[in-house]
C-alpha cells in the first residue's frame, strides 16, 4: 500500500504550527524516513498516517483513499505500528503482547498466539521468551517484541516512532540488520522516523530530510542526497564533509583498505 501526504498541516490550538505544508509520496513495500531535529514535524506526521493525530488541512491517503472517512480504531487495527521505547503491555506476557490484535481482531487466542511464536522467530527471539514478562527482558529484546506485536496483524504498512533510540548503539545495528531483514522477506511498505541520519540511510530507500515545521528540505535517494545536497542546511544536517564520509583506498600487505578522510579504517575493498 502506498501512502500520499497532500498539502497537509497541523496547528495547535495554542497557535502552535508543527506542520505547515507537507507533500510526499511514500511508494509501497519500500522503507521512508523522515529525518529532522526536534521541532521538525516528524512524529506528527508519522502519526497522521494511523490518525493518532489528524491534520489541520490537507489529506492523508493510502492507496488513494482519503483515511479521514475511515474508522480511526479499523484504522490502526491494519497498520503496525511500533512507538518510542516499545510500549509494551507490562502485565502481559511477551507472547500475549505480540497476539493483542490479532485476538482483537476475531483471531481465536490459541491461533493468534501460534502465530506470535512464529514472529517473535522471525525477529531473532527464542521461543522460550514468551512466557515472560517484558520487565524481564532487555531493552533489545523489548524493541523486537514491539516490531513483533507490530507485524501481528500482518499489515501493509508499519510505522515506526524512533524506534532504535532507546538502546546502546551495538544492540541498535542488531535491530536495524533484523528490520532490513524482515523486510527483504516480508516487502512491507515502511515509515520510520528517526533523528539519526546515518540510521535513515541505511535502512530506507527513501529520506525526507525535514526543517523546522515539517519544511522539506530534501527528499530522495541516501545516495543522492550524499552526493548532492540541496543546500547548506542538508549539507550539515547529513555530516556530508564528516572525515567518515569522505572515503579512499589504501594498500596494507596486499589488500586494499578503505579508510576516511583521517585515515581510519573502515573496511576491505572486495
């Protein structure tokens, strides 16, 4: 399912404008990011998507139907969705977290939860973690359960609220190899924001790099937004005259290394 931003804005009754004109085309089965620093609109228009929050003006569609006339609880029932720091269910065990929809949804809870030990597989967890409580697991293994729970319903679409924020940066390459792998296997059509631009550009296809107010500054492919952005501010934004951003090749005992521009490692030239 593709999603279309048209035009759309959010104001707050206190004059408060997060949002002031926002179009953008999300293409199914592929991953976007929205990408800005605090003030930029990004979770805000994450969560126009599901109707968390509607927008002042301007439409929201999912392949090409306005989700304003639609039932905001059906809605969300058919959109995985997974918020900043998991927000799981902490009285319900990890298997009975990822079958809450689903169980909500009609599906008997025997079936619903065949199906969660399935998943969490799927998210690299051991089927032996499901009869635990989230409070006993670690801040990775929370998030994997969120993203399970997340899938549950098998949507379309999944959208994603920071969802890699809250834990250490060796866990966090984890997560984010686990999604592109989840996602190669299962195609859905991705919304993920995040204020890590090098997280942006590896795990999406495409990146909206957003100013204060949900203002595009940029949009496009990680690779051409590198090698060409379009001003100043995206310049800085994405660290493009960072020294790891400016990469040669060098010879040691034979193999030609890449390094950066301070001449550290990064990896071997195949």
């Amino acid at each position: 399912m593709g999603i279309e931003f048209r035009n759309v804005g959010k104001t707050y009754r206190d004059g408060t404008v997060a949002v002031a004109d926002f179009s953008h085309v999300v293409a199914s089965h592929r991953i976007a990011a929205l990408v800005g620093s605090s003030g930029s609109g990004k979770t805000t228009l994450l969560r126009m998507v599901n109707r968390m929050i509607d927008p002042s003006n301007g439409t929201v569609l999912i392949d090409d139907e306005d989700i304003q006339g639609l039932d905001k609880v059906r809605l969300r029932r058919r959109i995985g969705y997974v918020p900043q720091a998991g927000g799981l269910l902490p009285h319900r065990t990890v298997v009975d977290n990822v079958a809450t929809v689903p169980v909500l949804n009609g599906t008997s809870r025997a079936t619903a939860r065949g199906n969660a030990l399935d998943l969490l597989t799927l998210v690299g967890l051991d089927a032996s973690l499901a009869s635990r409580y989230p409070a006993q697991l670690s801040g990775g293994q929370q998030q994997r359960v969120a993203v399970a729970r997340a899938l549950a319903a098998d949507p379309n679409i999944l959208l994603m609220d920071e969802p890699f924020g809250a834990v250490d940066p060796i866990v966090r390459r984890e997560l984010q190899d686990q999604l592109l792998r989840v996602q190669a296997e299962l195609g859905k059509t991705i919304v993920i924001v995040t204020h890590d631009v090098d997280e942006a550009f590896r795990l999406a296809d495409d990146v909206v790099v957003l100013r204060t107010g949900g203002v595009v500054a940029q949009s496009g492919t990680p690779q051409s937004i590198l090698a060409s952005p379009a001003d100043a501010f995206v310049r800085d934004f994405v660290g493009a005259d960072r020294p790891e951003r400016t990469l040669t090749t060098t010879e040691v005992d034979g193999q030609r290394l890449v390094v950066d521009a301070d001449g550290r490692p990064v990896g071997i030239l195949r």
